[in-house]
C-alpha cells in the first residue's frame, strides 16, 4: 500500500482543473490576512478567557482553518492545557477509537454541546447524542472553547463531572459567493466540501447551505472510512436586536473498523496487523478451526487474532430553530428548541457463532435509534451591579437498542458488506426500548463588585429518569420493566474574577456536577447487568458526583498572553461495570460504586509572538489522579487499587507549536508528548510516552482566475512516521496485564499527507 501516493482519479483531475483556472489570470491584490497582517493586525487564534471565573481556552477559526480538512474538532484542542486525545486515525475521527481525557475524566464524564445543543456523551454507543464530526463539517465551525475544569451552570449535559467543550457554529455571511475545497492524499483520500452563501437577502435574512464526501482507505489492512454530510444554517434579524436561527445537519458515515491489539500481539504480529478483511477463505478457515478444535495456520495463534470484518454505521439528523432576543434595555430572552434522529449499527463478523446452514461465522450487531426531541431557555437580568441569569432545559430520548445475527454464505464470498446495514435477522439475542426524561434548571447571580473585582455563584438541579422496557431478552439481560433515577436538588458553583492590572488576574471556582446513569444494555450501564444483578443495585446504587476547585493567572504583555491554573478534584461513587466474561462476546456486567478518585494538578498555557509574523504556543500539564479506594467485588475479592494512577490519565503532557505567517504564506508545526498511560487498574501495564510532530504549509494567492480567493495547504500528521499505541481501553480496561495479551490497544496512523486547494467565489 503506497501511503503517500495521490491517485489520478476525478479527484486529482478537478484539482488540477483548479489549479489550471487560477493561473488564467493573477490578481494584483491579496487575502484578508494578507491585509491584516500588513496593517499590523493580530488575529489571535487562542484565547486564554479573560475575565472569566474559571479555566477556559478557545481556538478561533483561524487556527481551525489550519488543521487538515476532515479533522475532528476535538483533535484540534489536544494542543490545549490538560488535554489527552488519541486515535487510531489521522483525523480523529475513527469513533471506536476516539479517546479523550481531560484532568483525569475521560470522555463520557465531560459534556458537549453545539450552538448551546446536547451532543451527549460521545461514546462509541452512544445513547443520548452523537459524535461532533458527525454534528457539524469542519470548515463550518466558528470557534471550539474548552472549559477544562468544569462548564457554566447552563450547559446541557448531564454527563460533565469534568470539563466542557463548546462547539460553535460559524455564522452566514452577509455577502454572497460560495467555497469549494478539495482535499487528497495518504490512502486515497478524498474530499470535497462546497459551501454556498446567500448573502443578505434583505433586512439581514442570510443563510448558507453546505455539502461534503470524505472517503479514505484505512491506512492499512482492507476497508474504507466514508462520511457524507450536509449542513445549513440561516439567520433572520428578528425585533431590535434579536436574532432567529435554524441549524439543520445530517449525516451518513460508514467507517471499517481496525483489528484491536495487545502487545504480544504487536510483538508477534506488528503494527501493521489487522483485519483479514480480503481474505475469506481465510476467515472461514480460522472459525472452522476454532470450532472443531484444529490448528491454526502461522503466525496467528488464536481466533481472536484477526477478525473478518468490523464495521460503524451512522446516520443523524439534527435540526434546530433558537432565538435570542432583548425583551427590553435590561432583559434578554434565549431559547431554543431541537429534534435529532439517529440509527445506527456496529457489526463484527463473529467466529464464535456460526450461520446456521452457512459459513462457521455470521454478523453480530449492536443495533441503535435515537429519537432525542428538547428546549432548553434562560433569561438575563441585567440589576445594577448584579447579573441574574436562570435557565431550564428539558428532553425526552426514545433510545432503541438491539443485538441481533445475520448469517453469511459458506461460498466464495460471504455475501454481505460491513459497508452496509444488515437486514433479515436469524437471532435477536436482546432488544430493549429505553425511555429518558431529563430535567435541568440553574439560576445565578453575577455580581460586579468594583472595577476589578467580579463574584459569580449560583445551582443547578438535576433529574434524569430512566425507564428500560425489553422487547426480547433471550440472552438474559434484564428482561422486565425496570426504572431508576438519578438526582441533585442543588449543584453549586461559585467562583471569582479579580483583576490586579490592566495585565494580570486572578481567578477562582468551585463546583458540583454528576453524571447521570446510562439507559442502555451494553457498557458500563445498570441495564446491562442480569435482572437479579439490577434488582440487586437498583436501590443502592448512586450516581457519579465531582467537586472541582481551581485557582489560576492570567497575564498578559507586549506579544504574548498565558495562563496558569492549579486544581483539585474529588470524584465520588465512581461506577465500574465489572465483566462477568470477555468483552468481545458480549458477556453481562454487574455495576457497583467502587469509591473515589483524588486528582490534583497543575497547568501552564502561553502564547507569544515575538515577531509581527512569527508565534510561538507551548502548554505543559502535570496531572495525579489516584483511586483513593480498593475493589471489592459482591464475592468478597479485593483489587487493591487505593494510590493507583487512573487509568489513561497520564501525569504528564507538554504540547509546542511554532507558526510563521506572512498572511500569504504560513508554516506551522506541533510537537505533542503524552506520558505513560496505564491501561491495567493495577497499574502493571501502560502504553509508552510518545512523542508526536504534525506540520502544515500552505500559500495565499488572493484573487486568480474566477476565484476572489485561493490558497493551497499541505498538511502532515505524524510526520516522523513514528509507531506507537494510540488508543488504549478499546474493550475496556482489565485489573493486571503483566502478560500483554489483553486485546485492548489500537495503533496509531503512520504518517499521513494531504493536500488541499480552497477556492472561494
């Protein structure tokens, strides 16, 4: 497989088109940043939250734009202070191995919102949102603002017992014309985006409409990862000063999976090993050979090896209709109201039950709808020295999940394609219909005292129903009606903003959050148990809850701007969902509080500019999170886990980039080190600390041929080409792996190059 190549296919003729009408005929005048950057103009691309009450960093559209096209938005922020992210693709984009830790939390314990809507928990399986690559394309996003400690008290998500990002979505323009990218490279990549602008269609009525095709070859093994995408957006000045806005995405993506490792595995097999995917014949032999108890064939040694296939299959809709409107001089009015559809399978070609009549292997899918419908609302005061802002969000999620088997042909081929949802069922092992209402209200005061000194403090209260109700359980799961509630009267969060010059301050926070039960029959939720286990739990169990303080500085000076932080978090009643047999086959787990974690931490962010077109950005993370309780499981076993390292939290993190930019031509490259990270609750086994570059190039020729606007980019991930183990946890994290064979562990991409040309009418 050649990595590098860019394939004379449609995609590298319409490139070469492009680039053949821009030299038509230059222009003699350049780009916008062109222009603010000869003006003496800085547009700054991370903002380090000033005047804020706690610790919060945001990347504007300038630096998003530099990343390549495709990129998940949450790969864009791993540069940011405590942030940990990993994948198992050069995008970030590869939902079964998108990980992200922040300050010790990993994803599912942060929240995610776009435009102010849920997203969820972004899990894999994710019962109450999706993934924000599939929310929004990349090229239409405004800015991404992380809160690494914890979010405002209006944030919808019952899932941040730590931080927050908040996705935005850019805005129509007021002038008419349309954009179109193409991007090639590594592994047949192919991308288009098109965006088409209305323009002001009169009394400040605009909108914009967008489509865009991804499709890449995984970068090895035999597969594809393919994603179509619509977005639109329109705004429509409403009274003076308000605003009306429709959101409306959707989103088909359908993503071949990698084969999960361990690292005997990587040491007998390599990184490069994956699924058997081109090899039929091959699969069939393996299962056959598992089932009758026969040899397998060099080097494999286990049917667990290599798989035949594994797929994700999404599709989304999510529509919007929000107002913000000044209800007078002293009082402004915000709401909000959404609707988002989603199906969706995860297939795997399993050898452990075979096709009845067919091939030793059939397809087994989890199987997922999503019918989430909500409002959330606030109202601003504006009283003298004092902010009084309460809000509400309510929704309703009708999540359906299933598993289900689909047999395959002994023939040549097997007769089915992991591309593909699967129809016409032998087995249903489990299907359930989970019902949840959450009910969310927040009020909070924010009080100026003097000039330079802000208070702000306020709750939030908390009730998520959930309700599972089986359609089938053959396989044993919890197989009446079953309800549990998760619930907090008063959440509070309390923090200080004091500036101490027009170039320094100071800012404090302290706040509660829990996260709410999972309603679903897979993971680490209570419906996932055995009836008896839930009618076990379900009295005694408790909800995640967090307390988090931060202290930090912001400074700032000629040419530069950086913040220090130093937190402290409790974690109570965390949950461990503790197998009853191996992941892969779908065994049931017993859910149990297991006690808490202790993390305290330091982080230091700085951006600086010494030169008017060359900046330097750097972040350093020290992070100890620590379980502060041994396991004991219902049989009396004990783990001894008390002063262990989190799992996949590492201790330390340090990120560096350096970017010059004449605002015609830029150049910028990221280092980003990650520590070890343990991957075994006893800490026995870890994934090595890495160190990755990633480089971007890219020229501004202004206006040439029919386009007002051109530039070209080159963009490349990994660029060292540097093996390592990327996502860690993928079917979950075992008590010891001193032997390495737990098959948890997905390698990251080798290096990766894509070019892309933008042109903008």
């Amino acid at each position: 497989m050649n990595r590098f190549a860019i394939h004379k296919d449609p995609l590298a003729l319409a490139i070469a088109v492009l680039l053949a009408g821009a030299a038509i005929a230059p222009q003699a005048h350049a780009a916008e940043a062109a222009a603010d950057a000869a003006n003496g103009e800085v547009t700054e691309v991370i903002v380090f939250g000033r005047g804020e009450t706690r610790q919060v960093t945001q990347l504007t559209a300038s630096d998003l734009t530099q990343i390549a096209p495709g990129t998940s938005p949450i790969k864009a922020i791993e540069k940011l202070p405590g942030v940990n992210f990993q994948s198992a693709d050069p995008f970030g984009a590869y939902e079964w191995s998108t990980r992200i830790t922040i300050r010790g939390f990993n994803q599912t314990q942060l929240g995610y919102t776009l435009d102010g809507l849920p997203l969820g928990d972004m899990s894999y399986g994710n019962h109450n949102g999706l993934h924000i690559s599939r929310a929004i394309s990349s090229e239409n996003l405004g800015n991404v603002t992380l809160s690494q400690g914890t979010g405002a008290l209006g944030t919808a998500s019952t899932n941040n017992l730590g931080g927050t990002l908040q996705f935005r979505s850019l805005d129509p323009s007021m002038e008419g014309g349309a954009k179109l990218a193409i991007t090639g490279g590594s592994e047949n990549t192919r991308r288009v985006f098109a965006r088409l602008e209305t323009g002001d269609l009169g009394d400040g009525l605009r909108g914009y409409v967008s489509f865009t095709d991804q499709k890449a070859d995984k970068w090895k093994g035999v597969g594809e990862q393919a994603q179509k995408q619509l977005n639109l957006k329109a705004l429509m000045p409403v009274g003076n000063g308000g605003q009306l806005t429709l959101l409306f995405t959707g989103s088909d993506r359908a993503e071949q999976d990698y084969q999960d490792l361990s690292f005997e595995m990587i040491s007998r097999l390599g990184y490069d090993w994956d699924n058997i995917s081109g090899d039929w014949a091959l699969a069939k032999q393996l299962a056959t050979a598992y089932q009758t108890g026969g040899a397998f064939p060099a080097p494999i040694t286990s049917v667990d090896d290599a798989y035949f296939d594994a797929s994700g299959l999404r599709k989304d809709r999510l529509g919007a209709l929000s107002l913000v409107l000044p209800v007078n001089d002293n009082l402004d009015l915000n709401a909000a109201i959404y609707r988002h559809k989603n199906r969706g399978q995860g297939t795997w070609f399993t050898p452990y039950v075979p096709t009845p009549g067919g091939a030793p292997i059939s397809v087994r899918t989890t199987e997922y709808g999503i019918e989430r419908n909500g409002l959330t609302g606030s109202l601003t005061l504006q009283a003298g020295s004092h902010e009084l802002n309460a809000g509400l969000w309510f929704e309703t999620n009708d999540f359906h999940q299933a598993r289900r088997f689909y047999g395959l042909s002994a023939g040549a081929t097997p007769g089915r394609s992991a591309q593909n949802f699967q129809s016409d069922a032998f087995f249903t092992q489990w299907e359930y219909q989970f019902k949840t209402k959450t009910a969310q209200f927040y009020v909070q005061d924010t009080w100026t005292l003097a000039d330079s000194l802000k208070a702000n403090f306020g709750f939030k209260s908390v009730q998520v129903k959930n309700r599972a109700t089986p359609i089938s359980a053959s396989g044993g799961a919890v197989n009446v009606t079953s309800d549990i509630e998760a619930q907090e009267s008063f959440l509070p969060q309390a923090g200080l903003n004091w500036t101490l010059s027009d170039t320094q301050e100071v800012f404090f926070l302290v706040a509660q959050n829990m996260r709410a039960f999972v309603a679903a029959a897979t993971g680490a939720a209570p419906f996932a148990a055995t009836q008896a286990g839930f009618n076990a739990i379900k009295n005694s169990l408790q909800p995640e809850t967090s307390t988090t303080a931060e202290l930090g500085w912001r400074f700032r000076g000629e040419g530069y701007e950086g913040v220090v932080s130093a937190y402290r978090v409790k974690f109570q009643d965390r949950l461990l969902a503790i197998s009853t047999g191996p992941g892969i086959v779908g065994a049931p787990v017993a859910l149990q509080n297991v006690g808490g974690v202790t993390t305290n931490g330091l982080e230091a962010g700085l951006a600086w500019k010494p030169l008017q077109d060359f900046s330097v950005y750097g972040s350093v993370s020290f992070n100890q999170s620590e379980y502060d309780n041994d396991v004991v499981d219902g049989n009396g076993g004990r783990t001894a886990l008390k002063g262990k390292q989190v799992v996949d939290a590492p201790e330390f993190l340090a990120k560096l980039e350096a970017s010059y930019d004449t605002g015609k031509f830029f150049v910028r490259g990221n280092v980003n080190h990650t520590g070890k990270r343990y991957y075994s609750y006893l800490n026995d086994a870890s994934a090595p600390a890495t160190t990755l570059v990633d480089a971007a190039a890219g020229y501004r020729f202004g206006a040439m041929g029919f386009a007002k606007e051109l530039s070209l980019q080159l963009n490349a991930t990994n660029l060292l080409d540097k093996q390592y183990v990327s996502t860690i946890g993928s079917n979950g994290f075992p008590n010891s792996d001193a032997t390495g064979t737990n098959q948890t562990l997905l390698a990251g991409a080798p290096r990766q190059v894509f070019i892309t040309i933008d042109a903008r009418f």
